[in-house]
C-alpha cells in the first residue's frame, strides 16, 4: 500500500510537464524496492546463522584460516589457500546458477576465461589499476556472458548442459585459432612485482574478496529473490503459473552467476599473471561442479566448503604420492595430483550423492552435544 | 518403410547424391573450361583435388562417425543416458591396441580382439557400477561418466609419463596401396573402413529390426515401463545397449586409427563429434544418425578446404549450439516433451 502511495506521490508532485525529475524519481522508487528484497532484516538473519552450530563452524574454521596462515608464512600453504578461495568463488557462483536456480550448465569455464581475458586487457589496453580492472572485468563478463545466457534460457535439462558445454569448449578452440592472432596476454611487469612480492598481501586481498561475494551470494540466496530461483529450480511451470516472470529471473541468475565467476577468472589471471587459452580448459568448468557436489548442491557454504576441501585434499595426496616416488617423478606431481583428483571424483560421486559436509556435521553437532552432555 | 530399409536406402541416396552433385561441377567445367582450372591452379587454389578429396575423406569419416554416433545415439534412446565418457572408449581401445601389439608381445590379430574384449567389460562395468546407480537423474549420469572419461585419459597420460619412451606412435594399415584419382589419394584401406563399417552398420539394422532381442530394445526405447509390464528385462536390455556401444566405439578405433592416429585430444574430439551427429540427426533416431553423420562428415571436410582448416576443427560445436536452439530434437528426432 506504501508503494502505492508513494508512486501517487510521485505523480502529483512531478507531473508529465517535468519529464527528467519524473523520470529521476521513478528509478529512486524502483531501486527503494529492489533495496528492500534484496536486505530483508539481514542483521537479525546473520545473528542467528552465526549462532547456530553451523554457522560456528565455518566461522571457527575461517578464524584458523585467517590466523594460521600468515603465521606459517609459507608460499606453498598461501598458494594452496588462495587457489582454494579462487575456486571457492567459482564454485558459489556455480552454485547460484545450477544448485539454487536449477539451470545446470557445464560451461562455467567460458565465463572464468571471459573475465580472465577482460581483466587482461583491461591492464594492458587502458592501464587502469588491478580493483578497478577486476570490477569492470566482472561487468563485462556477465555482458558477453548474456550472449551464451540468451540461448540457454529455451534449453531444459540435459540439453542446458550440452549447449553450455559446447560453448566454453568452442571458445576454448577459438581462442588457439592461428588466424585470431589471439594471443597470451601478460600483465605489466610492475603489477606482478607489486602482488608477488607480498603474498601475504595477496592471501588477504583475495580473502576479502571471496568474503564479500560469498556474504553476497548468501545474502540472495535467503532474499525472495533466493526463493524465485529455488522456485524455479523446483518447479518452473508452477512459478511462471504463480505470475513470476521466469525469464527474466533466470537472466538475473546467469548474471549473477557470470560477474562473480568472472571475478574469479580476474583473481586467478592475476595470481597467474597471464591470461591463457588454458582458462577456458574443460575441467576448470567441472571443478565446481565438483566441489558443488561435494560440499551439497544447494548450500553456499557447502560449495565453499567443498572447494576447500577439494583443493587441500589433491594438494596432501599429491605431497603423500612424492614421498612414495623417487625424486625424478616429483615433476609429474601435477599429474599425480589430477589422477588422484579424478579418483576421488568418481568414488566420492558415486558414494555421496548428497555431499559429504552434511552427515560430516551432522555428526560432529552430535559429538558437540555428547559433549557438552545434553 | 520400415527403419533398415528406410537407413540403407538413405545411405545409399547421399552418396549417390553426393557423387554427382561434387563431381558434375567439376568434370563439365574442366572439359569446356581447362584455363579455368589453370588459372585456379596456379592460385594455389587446387579445387578438384580438394572436391575429391572431400569426397573421399568424408565418405570415410562419415561411415566411422556413424559407427560411433549409432552406439551413442542408441544409448540415449533407450536409457536416457548421455554418455560422456564415449569419446574415451574409443581412444582406450586405439592406446590398448598399440601398447598390446607395440609394446607387448602379441600378435596384432590378438592384439585387436583382446582390446575388444576389454574396452567391451569395461563398457558394462561402466553401466553397472557408474552409470545404473544414477539412474533416474541425467545430468548426474552425465557427471559421473565424464569423470570417468577424465580419468581414464589422465590414467594413460600418467602411465606415458611414467614409463619412459612410451608414446603412441601409429599403427599400420593392413591394406596397403592407393589409387591417385586427380591429385588426391584414394587408399584401399579407406575402401575397407567405408565397407567394413558399413556392413557392421547393416548387420546392426537387421539385428535391431528381425531379431526378438531387437524388438526388446525397440520397445524400451520407445516406451519403459510398458515393456517392463511385457516382461521385458530393462536393466539387462540397458545393459547390452552400453555394452555394445562401447564395442563398436572400440571397433570404429580400430578400423580409424591406423588412418589418423591418436593423439591427446581424439577422446573429447570423437565424443562432441558423435554429439552433433546425434543432435542433428535427433537423439534416439537411427537413419537421424545416419543421415547426420555424413551430412556433418562432408560439410566438415568442405569446410577445412575451402574455408579455413581451424574452423573445421570447431565447425561441430557451432552445428551443436544452432541445432539446440532452433531444433534440439534434430532433423529426425521426435518431438519430446522438454
């Protein structure tokens, strides 16, 4: 009824003679209440998550991340955990698409390439600074990314994954096409200098980062907007029949989707300082549908969890498989890492359909409650 | 029609079309015109021998692709199941060929049926541990078989880090000699691949079309629950139907590797190319197949000489993208429910 009033409001106090002033307080309105779904009492909401006994956890374990790390002070551990937030990016904003709005899509790569290369460029064509680069890399990524989201809003179901399939891998061969001249993209030598320098620097910055987009995606996910897209992932006839236009709510999501995964592709080009036809490789587009799987479909954290997981596991098994093998192997420990990966995939897939963080804490709030003998 | 008569037929329309088609423009114009011809030759631009050799070759990679593609195509019409780990068979049975035969002490004959044999229990223990599990969900099916595809070929880039000097070389046509028709070469081993391939093909049709358990699979495909009320066992016709697929992946290796040899990305390659022949032939649909097969094969191969080699290599990706959304179920598909 407010709503009402104030469009009233806006009508008598600028009438059609004052078009601009009109036109100014219309997007005021509109934004008020893009605002207002977007935050509902997101104190009260936090409060209670972090209370809770799994809210707790993931807070006491990013407290012993946040601690430990800059204590140890050693490259492999800060390279290991910024990879792990850096896919742990990705693997949210997989989540947002497939796990909460139902659009399963296997071509996550293109839009991680995508930003990589924006990002890129951005450096190298405008010279403008890495924050400012890394936003506008975003935004790019999810107006290319409408290119392959316009597309995919017909296809449903099997037909989804294969398009978007075909698209991150069409892109992943038209990147190494001789005749594109499309080449490596290098960031400036004073950039790397700046951000190797200090990895300590890098390991906050990139923690900020994933911090803040996954508190954002967090935040959609419990908004009404977080309910159209679990709406539409459950049932889409019913909740185009409940008068929600679900086109352009699944737009909302595919772009949502896109500015955060290609974040995560400026993140990864610029602790790589290249920019490679290798980020559009087809198992960067399975990695956070691994880790998705694996930390439970339709939660946030489950995904991040996931990630984490995944990426310390390859890394210890890895480190397991070189003390086994003589030292002249200990260069093919990339590919020990992604067999043992690969491994893990197909027994985890098929042993846990539902990730393995649920019964994992399940259980340990039992043992927490044995504890402290309720 | 019925479907074997209908397939055959087909195939026989789309050479016989395809023959003149390419080489009317070609022999009228030579006759009339040679300093056409002289004047292109001279370009660079050498157009008879690019005509013929499209012909040739994508007579050829047509019929393997159907090969490929029919076991593909039958999977998903009868089970629902997108087999992402297809391309992988295919590349397992050319490694295993050549690492029994190179490496081992076997005898190529050998060689060939005990790859065979593997890549065909592989197949079934693929369906019934990975795949029957999943059953009802797709897109985990897809998952799951890509990691095993994934697997499988960081499994053979680990065994050829490991073992030193270990690389695919090449296997050897068993049929040597050539023909030289204009320029192009026409080898007899391509004329055994186009026959054996397109025997295996016809005795498939017929065994899906005349025997009691092509029946079986007709009538899961077309409608699963009431063949399970006909009595018919659904999981053991899934069953077979991967399992044959899988073998005549690895038959189609064993005829095609000897003409271009493997290498690390033939796997993925193999599978997005029988995933377009079944996009675009419709998925289920066995003359689809067919038909899509050489139709992707010759336009394929017409594109890497006239247009640029790099777009062909890409060129099944853009017919996956247009099909799916103008018509994802294909020329000959059926019109699903989505």
């Amino acid at each position: 009824m407010s709503k009402e009033k104030e469009e009233l409001e806006v009508k008598t106090r600028y009438p059609i003679g004052d078009p601009i002033k009109h036109f100014f307080n219309r997007i005021i309105v509109g934004s008020k209440r893009f605002v207002d779904i977007k935050i509902p009492a997101a104190g009260s909401n936090l409060k209670s998550w972090a209370t809770s006994f799994r809210g707790g956890f993931i807070i006491t374990f990013l407290i012993i991340l946040i601690i430990i790390t800059p204590l140890m002070n050693d490259p492999v551990y800060y390279n290991t955990f910024i990879i792990a937030m850096i896919f742990s990016i990705l693997a949210a904003s997989w989540d947002i698409l497939a796990g909460v709005t139902g659009q399963v899509s296997f071509g996550h790569s293109a839009f991680f390439g995508i930003g990589g290369y924006i990002f890129a460029l951005f450096i190298n064509a405008f010279g403008a600074d890495w924050l400012t680069s890394i936003f506008m890399s975003a935004i790019f990524t999810v107006l290319i990314g409408l290119i392959i989201a316009i597309p995919s809003l017909r296809l449903k179901g099997p037909y989804l994954a294969l398009g978007t399939l075909a698209f991150s891998l069409a892109l992943y061969y038209i990147f190494q096409f001789p005749e594109l001249h499309v080449e490596n993209v290098y960031l400036p030598l004073s950039l790397k200098i700046f951000w190797f320098s200090n990895p300590m620097r890098e390991f906050f910055i990139v923690l900020i980062f994933m911090i803040i987009s996954v508190v954002i995606m967090l935040i959609i996910f419990n908004s009404r907007l977080g309910t159209v897209f679990k709406g539409i992932r459950d049932n889409e006839y019913a909740t185009e029949a409940s008068g929600i236009n679900t086109v352009k709510y699944k737009l909302i999501s595919f772009m949502i989707s896109s500015f955060f995964a290609g974040l995560a592709g400026s993140l990864y080009a610029l602790h790589y300082g290249t920019a490679t036809f290798l980020m559009f490789e087809n198992k960067l587009s399975f990695y956070p549908v691994v880790f998705t799987i694996l930390g439970g479909i339709a939660s946030i954290s489950g995904s991040v969890m996931g990630a984490f997981t995944f990426v310390f596991l390859v890394r210890i098994i890895s480190e397991f498989f070189s003390l086994l093998f003589p030292i002249e192997l200990m260069t093919y420990i990339d590919t020990f890492a992604i067999v043992a990966f690969a491994i893990i995939l197909v027994l985890i897939i098929r042993f846990s359909q539902h990730g393995i963080f649920e019964p994992i804490i399940k259980n340990a709030k039992k043992l927490w409650d044995i504890l402290l003998g309720k | 029609m019925d479907t074997k008569n209908k397939a055959i037929l087909g195939i026989i329309i789309i050479i016989a079309i395809a023959i003149p088609a390419i080489l009317i423009p070609i022999i009228f114009p030579a006759i009339l015109y040679p300093n056409l011809y002289i004047l292109l030759n001279m370009v660079g631009v050498d157009v008879l021998k690019n005509l013929i050799e499209t012909l040739i070759f994508g007579s050829s990679l047509g019929t393997i692709l159907a090969l490929i593609s029919i076991g593909y195509s039958l999977v998903y019409g009868v089970g629902k199941i997108i087999n992402l780990s297809h391309g992988m068979f295919y590349f397992l049975t050319g490694y295993l060929i050549f690492s029994f035969s190179v490496y081992g002490p076997v005898p190529y004959v050998y060689a060939i049926i005990l790859s065979l044999v593997i890549i065909t229990v592989i197949g079934a223990s693929t369906y019934r541990f990975l795949i029957k599990p999943f059953h009802g969900n797709e897109i985990m099916v897809m998952i799951i078989t890509f990691s095993l595809g994934f697997l499988i070929q960081q499994i053979i880039l680990l065994v050829e880090l490991l073992i030193p000097g270990y690389t695919f070389l090449s296997l050897d046509q068993f049929i040597g000699g050539s023909i030289d028709i204009f320029g192009a070469q026409f080898s007899f081993y391509r004329i055994f691949i186009m026959i054996t391939s397109i025997s295996i093909i016809a005795l498939l049709l017929i065994f899906i079309k005349k025997t009691r358990y092509g029946k079986a699979i007709r009538a899961v495909s077309q409608d699963r629950d009431a063949a399970k009320l006909m009595g018919i066992n659904y999981d053991g016709v899934l069953l077979f139907t991967v399992t044959l697929s899988a073998f005549l992946a690895g038959f189609a290796a064993f005829l095609y590797v000897p003409e271009e040899p493997l290498s690390m990305g033939t796997g993925w390659n193999f599978l997005l190319l029988s995933m377009s022949v079944v996009i675009l032939g419709g998925m289920g649909s066995i003359p689809g197949t067919l038909i899509g097969a050489f139709i992707l094969s010759y336009s394929k191969y017409l594109c890497q000489y006239f247009i640029s080699e790099s777009l062909a290599g890409v060129f099944h990706f853009f017919i996956i993208i247009v099909m799916l959304v103008i018509r994802p179920y294909g020329i000959l598909g059926k019109k699903e429910k989505i």
